[in-house]
C-alpha cells in the first residue's frame, strides 16, 4: 500500500471510530488526505514564523507561489480570530 492510500484509509478508520460520536464530523475526517496534512503543516510553520523558503524546502518541489498560498491562510485566520475577540 502506497502513502497516499495508506492516509486514506487512516483517515477513513479514524472517521468510522468517530461516527457514534459526531457523525458530521466522522464525515468530514473521512475525506482527509495528505494534501490536507501537507497543507496544515505548511499552515502552522507560516503562522509560527518559519522563513517562507524553509517551509517550502520542507513541503518538496512546490513552487513558491504555492508555499506563498500559505500566508494567505495565516492572515485569514488572525483576522477571523481578531474579529471573534474585537467584533
């Protein structure tokens, strides 16, 4: 079993394991993939202050358009953050 596939059906245990509890959220975990991780980490290590070329070294070959994506997700989420605290 390749890695992909491999995230796949860790993704869809962990979700069946969930369903008794949150069923929406079981639903949601199943449709996990290494993107979603690789997206994460890359989320995280922006957001923590890693150098924009470290993060991408870490994430491969991405351009780095695609690493600078990442910011974006950053920002989004301090200002939905702000927003919570300040209105």
């Amino acid at each position: 079993m390749n890695s992909l596939n491999l995230t796949k059906a860790f993704f869809r245990g962990c979700a069946n394991a969930m369903t008794p509890i949150d069923a929406r959220g079981a639903e949601r975990l199943a449709a996990g993939s290494s993107h979603w991780l690789r997206h994460t980490h890359g989320t995280h290590a922006v957001a923590a202050g890693l150098p924009l070329d470290v993060v991408q070294q870490n994430l491969g070959p991405a351009a780095l358009d695609t690493t600078t994506g990442y910011i974006t997700s950053a920002a989004q989420r301090r200002l939905k953050a702000s927003r919570r605290v300040f209105g």
